[in-house]
C-alpha cells in the first residue's frame, strides 16, 4: 500500500483550468449551438421552398418532370423525402461532389429504361429519340421471332421412316394404313405380296407372252429375207 502510494504522489497532477480558458470552452460550445440552429432554420426554409415547387408541379397539368439544380447530398435527401409524401418519382443524375442533380417525374409519365439511362449518360432525350429507340426494338422484335419460327420448324422436322408417314399425304392416312398392314408380315423377307403387284400374272402366262410378242416382231424380219420367186416365161 506504501508503494502505490508513493507512486501516487510522484506522478504530476493534472493541470488545472483558468477561468480564461472556461469562458473560451464555453463560447466554442455556443458557437457550435448557434450554427446547428441556423443549419436547421437552413434546411426548414429549404424545405418549405421544396414542398412549394414540387406543389405547383403537381398543379401544373402540362408539366411531367421537374428538374432541381446541383446541390450537396443533404439537400438532396430533403427532395427525395418531400418527393415521397408527394407521391412522385425523384432520381439523381450526374457525379457526387461535382454536379449532382434530381429530376422528379409524374407517376403517371414515369421515365422508361432508355430515358434514364440516357440521363445516366448525360444525354439528350426527347420524344424523336424515344420513337427511333421503339422502332429499332420493334424490328429486333419482329427479327428475333422469325428466327424462332424458323428454328422451332427446323427443330419440329422428322425424317420419314417408314411406308406409312411416307405416302400418307400422297394416299390418305387410312389407305397408307391399309397398305402397311399388308406389308408389314412380309417386311423382313424383302418382297412385296402377288397381291400389290400390278401384273397379276402367273410366270408361265408371263413367258408366253413374251415368246408371243417376240414370234409378232419376228415375222416381217422372216418375210424381208424370203427370196422373190422368178418369172420363168413359158
């Protein structure tokens, strides 16, 4: 306890505060006050100014979008929360710390895709461009679905393979059926029944009639080389 006393007592007390120095820390603390409540009068004022534009922009039936000028983010944030009581549309364009801005837009004329990320871009938009814009994705539209069709008929392509879906749109569906149904005990032995033959005759009528006609072409050939008979005169 000796020891911890002692060093206690040799360490240096801490330095004690004027009355000068009391009165200085005093007024910092008020200086400080006084701004925050002029900061805050500040951003009342601002906005009350905010809720009387975006008022008039409601009233004013023409009028679709409002555009703010550049302003810090606590600025910004003032507009985005009136926006939200007022039920309009409020985005940000431009880079932070340089020119930063807010454009509130109608519910009912809320900006597309492309109009925004014109404005992201820092581009022009207006009614020309949002027609060509349109018109280019309506022909892309249409090019992508002949595409498809064209692909889907590819991909909905069936080889014919056998004698049924062969001739059925030659015949009709219930005659390629009969006639498969003929076909079909003699398929695997790779003739086709005497019944669908056209010639229904039998070999030996065949052969006849082959002799028949070959004896028939034959005969003026015979006659062409017979000998003329002379005249002997009496």
């Amino acid at each position: 306890m000796d020891l911890l006393g002692s060093i206690l007592n040799s360490m240096d007390k801490p330095p004690s505060v004027s009355d000068k120095q009391k009165a200085l820390m005093k007024k910092q603390r008020e200086e400080i006050e006084k701004r925050q409540i002029v900061e805050a009068e500040k951003l009342k004022v601002f906005r009350e100014k905010v809720e009387e534009k975006i008022n008039k922009f409601l009233q004013n039936g023409a009028a679709r979008e409002c555009k703010f000028q550049p302003m810090e983010q606590v600025y910004r944030s003032i507009i985005h929360d009136v926006a939200e009581v007022a039920n309009v549309l409020a985005y940000s364009f431009g880079m932070e710390g340089v020119d930063r801005y807010i454009i509130i837009f109608k519910r009912e004329y809320a900006p597309t895709e492309d109009h925004l990320n014109a404005l992201r871009r820092g581009e022009e938009w207006n009614e020309e461009i949002a027609k060509r814009l349109n018109e280019e994705r309506e022909r892309q539209a249409k090019e992508d679905e002949e595409a498809n069709k064209s692909r889907k008929r590819k991909q909905e392509f069936v080889p014919i393979t056998n004698y049924k879906d062969k001739y059925k749109h030659l015949i009709g569906e219930e005659a390629a059926l009969q006639a498969a149904r003929k076909t079909e005990t003699n398929r695997s032995y790779g003739f086709v029944p005497s019944e669908n033959k056209k010639d229904q005759r039998s070999i030996e009528e065949t052969l006849a009639d082959i002799r028949a006609k070959k004896k028939k072409t034959e005969e003026p050939a015979n006659q062409a080389l017979e000998p003329e008979e002379e005249n002997v005169p009496e």
